[in-house]
C-alpha cells in the first residue's frame, strides 16, 4: 500500500517501509538464507543496517526470543523485534497498528517456501507468531 505524503507543494508516493524507521538485521556470517530475507525487505523499500556477528544470542534474550521463538536473524525495527522469515505483509501490520502488547513476530525456525527460504515450488504451511509481552505466542498471519 502507498501513502501519499505532502511535503510543502510535493506530493510524494511511498512504500510503508519507506516511511518506516530504519531495520537492524542481526546475523550469522554463514547464513545466506538471511541474506535473501533481507533482499526481501530491501526490495519492499526498507533500509537495513546489517549487523554481522558470530554469535547475538544477548540479542536474542533482549528482545524476548526464547529457544521455541527462535530463529536464524533477529531483526529490530521501531521498538519491535522481527525474528526469522517473517513475511513483510506481517511487518507492514504490526508497524500500521503498532500493538502494545506485543513485543515483536516470529517464524520459529527455517520453514521451506518462507521469505528467504525458497526452493522452487516447495512451500510449506507455517505460522506468524506474534511473541506477547508476557512470553506467550498467538498466531498473527497464516501462510
């Protein structure tokens, strides 16, 4: 969805991510599936500050990511954290309505068919959790 934006006598038509804060991707030099998420993200307008670290497991801990939350990236954007092959239709809801009991969303582990984990025509279902300030996860998105 575009915004139209007025600035003075310019009217200016951008992307939510293009309005959106910058994104801090936390990841594993070995991972190229994380490279493609955040070639995903990239391409729907969003500008990445790519933190290339061995281990960010504080990372994790700080934002709420518990061992049956986790991931392969961690991602920090407007106070949200954004773990895993989360799908940016996901992302552009939760920074639309900015929910305050959730700390972030999740796709827990590496789920074939996810953004940045592709392969061919092979896609499996999977949830988007959104991760509770209390700990506890809901379903957001279906896929």
């Amino acid at each position: 969805m575009k915004k139209i934006i007025f600035l003075g006598l310019i009217a200016a038509t951008l992307s939510y991510a293009e309005i959106a804060k910058e994104m801090t991707v936390y990841k594993s030099p070995y991972c190229g599936c994380c490279g493609k998420w955040i070639d995903a993200m990239k391409k729907e307008g969003f500008k990445i500050n790519t933190m290339v670290k061995e281990k960010f497991n504080d990372v994790k801990a700080k934002n709420g990511i518990t061992q049956n939350t986790a991931s392969c990236h961690t991602a920090l954007i407007d106070g949200y954290v954004i773990e895993g092959h989360v799908n940016y239709s996901a992302i552009k809801k939760l920074l639309s309505e900015k929910p305050k009991d959730i700390k972030g969303l999740t796709v827990p582990g590496m789920v074939v068919g996810s953004p940045g984990m592709e392969m061919g025509n092979k896609k499996m279902p999977y949830n988007i959790l959104a991760i509770k300030k209390d700990g506890s996860t809901v379903i957001y998105e279906k896929h």
